[in-house]
C-alpha cells in the first residue's frame, strides 16, 4: 500500500467546495501557515531548505508538473540531499543510492507513524493508531503471499484466468476491440478479487464483481485526495461508496464466498479477535488490502501491455521464449485454456521478467516515506545530515531508476534491460561501486511490498496467457504520458488511453 502522506496539491475545485466563509477561513489558516513558513530557515547541518514563492505549498506544483524534470534539476543545484516545503510539509528528499541503508535501518524514522494516519483517513480504520498489537498481527499475515502459500495462490490466479479467458477461446476467431485501461482493469481486478477473497458461487457473480469494481474504481479516483487528509464529506458521495464497499467485505458478505485465500482467513481471525463480529472496521481492513492488491498491479500491467503491443520486436521475443518453455515441458496449445506453468518454470522466462522489471523501472513514481520521531543526526557515507522532528524523509527512487550512469539511455523502454547472456541481470553500478539497491518499485526496509511476489506472478501469468493464445494490435498506436497526479503514490495512470484489439491465434 503505498501509503503516500498527502496533503501536497493545490486543488482548484476546493473554491468551489468550500463557499465563501470556507474560504475566508482558510484564508486566515493560510495566511497563518505563511508566517509560520517564512519563520523557518536553515540550521548548522541540516540540509539545503526549498521554501518556494509560494505559501504552503511550496514547490508542490512544479513538482506534479514534471517530478523527474525538476527533482533533477534541484539535484544539479544543492546536491542529493535537500528539504523541500511541500503542502505545509518539510520533506527531506535522499537521492543518493549509497545512503537509502542509513534511512531504512534507523529506528527513529517511523514507517507505522506515517501510515497508520494515512489508514485512518483514506480507509477510516482508527485501531491501527492507538493498538500496537494489531499492526504486529496484520504484518504477520503477510507471510501468507510468499513461498509455499505462494504456489497456492498462484494455482488459484491460473484458475481465475482460465475463468475468464476460456469462454473467449471457445468461441469465433474474429477481432474484438477494447480500450486499455478497462480491459487492464476488468481482468486484473476479477483475478486479484477471486484469488484473494474467494468467488461467488450464485448465477449474478459477474454483476457482483463488475459492480464491487464500478465502486472500487470510484474511490480510488478519489484517493489522493482523501490521502490529503480533505474529509470525505467534501469528495461528492464517495462516502457512501465506501461505505457500501466495506459492507461488501464485511466478515458476514465475505462468508458468502468460497476459496478464501490463507491470507484473508488468517487476517479474518485476528481481526475477529480484535473487533466485535458486527464492527464495520473489520470491512474497512479487507478494502485496504484490496485496494493494495489492485492498485499498482492494474497500471503496471496496462504499461506491460502499452509497451510490448508498441514493441513487435519485444512481443516475438517473448513469444519464442514462452513457446520454447511450453514445448519444453511438452505442452501442447489445444483447443481451451490447457497451458500450466509451475513457479520455477514462469520463473525461468527472464525476458518475461526483464519487461516487468523495464516497466515498473520505467513507471514507478512511489516514495518510500519515513516520519522524523525527534531530532537526529543521519551519518551518511559523505556527510552527516540533521533532522527535525516532525519532518518526513522521503528515499525517491525515480531518480534512481532513470539515473543514465546506472541506465544506459534511461527514458528507452528496453526489454532485455534486466538480462545478461541470456540470463537475469543483477549488477548494476554507480561511480564505479556495485549497487545494492538499483530497482525499488516495490519499497524498502519494513515498508517493501509484501504483495511483490503475487504481483509479478499475477503480471507473468496474465502475459503468458495473452501471448500464447491471442495475436494482439494496437490501434491507435500513439505516445501517451503518464498521469501525475497520483506522483509519490506508486504506479501511474496515463494519462489517457489507447485501443488495442485481439483474437484467438489461429
Ligand atoms: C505491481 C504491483 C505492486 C506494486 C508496484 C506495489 C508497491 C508497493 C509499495 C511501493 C509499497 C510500500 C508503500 C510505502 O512504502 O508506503 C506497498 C505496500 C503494500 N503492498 Fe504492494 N504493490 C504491488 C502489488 C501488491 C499486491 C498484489 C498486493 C497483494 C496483497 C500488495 C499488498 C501490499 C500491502 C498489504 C502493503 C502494505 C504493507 C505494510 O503495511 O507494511 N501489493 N506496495
């Protein structure tokens, strides 16, 4: 869950929210955060601080406008460590590869601080604030999306595919035509739900899962501004789409499924242990793991998808090499959905690989936020660097990820990137230096995504799928941007959309 800390953006249409005494009181706030803002000014130590013209916000525009463009041209200027004021927040940003360790290993920057307000506001859970015990338990289930459970949920993705992919492949060979994003959307969301919260068994499952969509896509357009802490009663009815969300994974809705993944069960107990069995916070917990599990892997697979359909030369390689492993293994493409892959054998497809590493490389715009406990000094390999309490300190990978000493012509999209001879490539260096950290879509330190595995295998199935049985064009073959305005929340929308279409291989 890229727990993003909000609050960044000027919002045009809070004018219009508010009315006039709402403004006039903000006004007065605004003008009150000025005089505070114009009070701070650099201490011995501490790093270059980046005030901005601008009151409160700070340098939140420039920086949704072209967060690559300005964040490297700041770095040109003061170095790889600086404080920017950003919606009323100081923030320190790190950019220097060789100092992410020193942030992650330092009790004194808080993860949990940090996300258990953005809980709280975006998902309305409050226990995770006051109840230490919780959190540890909720962490423990996250054991349940790796190794061998693992292989489970895999089984479970594959079946969830066959579902939705076998009544096309029964049926004519002729071109249907789809938007992207939808169909990014539809068949993710389907799988992740089903493999996670289990199927429904009654005749109207696909009105239920494309309505729990319909609703889940509705609050996740809102959700940066619920992240920005701006109450829900100001966001149009999406209060009473959440509310009718997290009735639909209330302990009582989700009893009317069946195949519930480990994960859920067990994080189902514990919270049965905490919560009386009729507490709506209980559905509140289950919407942010949902949301977690659909959020990133929807764009990351429509870019997957985005730049292999503009990439035939990408497209026939992975092609050839699925096909090779298919024959392998001596599976033949029969009539239905027949193909199954074990781990180890998805696993062994490193071009597959290397184009979901080249993309999340390429896409990834998450910050990985750490919240400044008391005051303290970071020891740094070139310097020592002082904090201040109450401040964020924010490792920004994007720079990282599009650095061209580390990326050969970093704004390419190269397949093979993350291969070598063939085979995966790990060693990637900087000024001469090996990298311990060279991709970090996914986090770092206690806040790396527990869900990564099942992403990629989600990804890695659903491509394989793809390129085995369907030819696959793009339509409207033309440059797309991404969407910013999720920028320090993960993966990116574009910022619209493009058409593709697809039929059954003959
Ligand atoms: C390509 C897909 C994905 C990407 C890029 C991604 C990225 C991330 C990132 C960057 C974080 C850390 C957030 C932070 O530091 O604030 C995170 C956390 C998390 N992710 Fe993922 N994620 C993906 C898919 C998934 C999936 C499929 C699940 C399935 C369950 C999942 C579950 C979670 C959870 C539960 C957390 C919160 C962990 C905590 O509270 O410590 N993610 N993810």
């Amino acid at each position: 869950m890229s727990a993003g800390m909000g609050g960044f953006w000027p919002e045009p249409w809070l004018t219009r929210s508010l009315g006039y005494p709402g403004l006039a009181l903000a006004a007065a706030l605004l003008l009150l955060v000025l005089c505070l803002n114009a009070r701070r000014t650099r201490r011995p130590g501490e790093p270059p601080l980046i005030k901005g013209w601008l009151p409160y916000f700070g340098q939140a525009l420039k920086l949704q406008k072209d967060p690559l463009g300005f964040m490297t041209s700041l770095q040109k200027q003061y170095g790889d460590i600086f404080t920017l004021l950003l919606g009323g927040k100081y923030i320190t940003f790190i950019l220097d590869p060789f100092h992410y360790t020193s942030v992650a290993k330092n009790q004194k920057l808080s993860f949990q601080i940090f996300t258990n307000k953005f809980l709280k506001r975006v998902f309305s859970i409050k226990k995770m604030l006051t109840d230490s015990d919780l959190i540890d338990e909720i962490h423990s289930t996250y054991q349940f999306l790796q190794g061998k459970h693992l292989d489970i949920l895999m089984e479970s993705t594959m079946q969830n595919l066959k579902q939705v992919f076998e009544p096309q492949l029964l049926k004519t060979t002729s071109w249907s035509t789809e938007y992207l994003l939808p169909f990014c959307n539809s068949v993710i969301f389907e799988m992740t739900f089903t493999t996670i919260y289990g199927n429904i068994l009654a005749d109207d499952k696909k009105i239920f899962i494309t309505e729990l969509k319909d609703d889940f896509l509705k609050f996740d357009e809102k959700f940066t501004r619920l992240a920005s802490g701006i109450p829900i009663e100001l966001l149009g009815n999406i209060k009473s789409v959440r509310t009718k969300l997290i009735k639909d994974l209330t302990t009582e809705s989700l009893a009317k499924l069946q195949g519930m993944s480990e994960v859920v069960q067990r994080r189902n107990d514990i919270l049965e242990k905490y919560y009386t069995p009729k507490d709506t916070e209980i559905g509140a917990h289950h919407l942010g793991l949902l949301w977690a599990s659909v959020t990133n892997t929807v764009p990351t697979m429509f870019w997957a998808m985005y730049y292999l359909l503009r990439n035939p030369k990408a497209m026939a390689v992975l092609r050839d090499e699925i096909d090779h492993l298919l024959q392998s293994t001596g599976q033949k493409k029969g009539p239905g959905f027949s193909i199954y892959l074990t781990r180890e054998q998805l696993d062994s497809l490193v071009y597959l690989e290397s184009t979901i590493l080249e993309v999340l490389r390429l896409c990834s715009f998450s910050g990985i936020f750490r919240f400044v406990q008391e005051d303290l000094t970071l020891h740094l390999e070139s310097q020592d660097c002082c904090l201040r309490k109450g401040d964020f300190v924010v490792i920004f990978p994007p720079i990282l990820h599009h650095d061209p000493e580390i990326f050969e012509a970093p704004d390419e999209f190269r397949f093979d990137r993350f291969t070598e001879n063939g085979k995966k490539k790990t060693t990637f260096f900087k000024r001469g230096k090996k990298l311990k950290y060279y991709h970090l879509p996914f986090g770092l330190g206690v806040s790396k995504c527990p869900g990564r595995f099942l992403a990629m295998v989600e990804i890695k199935q659903l491509l394989v799928v793809l390129l085995t049985y369907f030819d696959l064009e793009i339509i409207d073959n033309k440059p797309l941007e991404l969407n910013y305005s999720r920028f320090l929340f993960g993966i990116p929308y574009p910022d619209s959309d493009v058409l593709f279409r697809y039929k059954i291989k003959s």
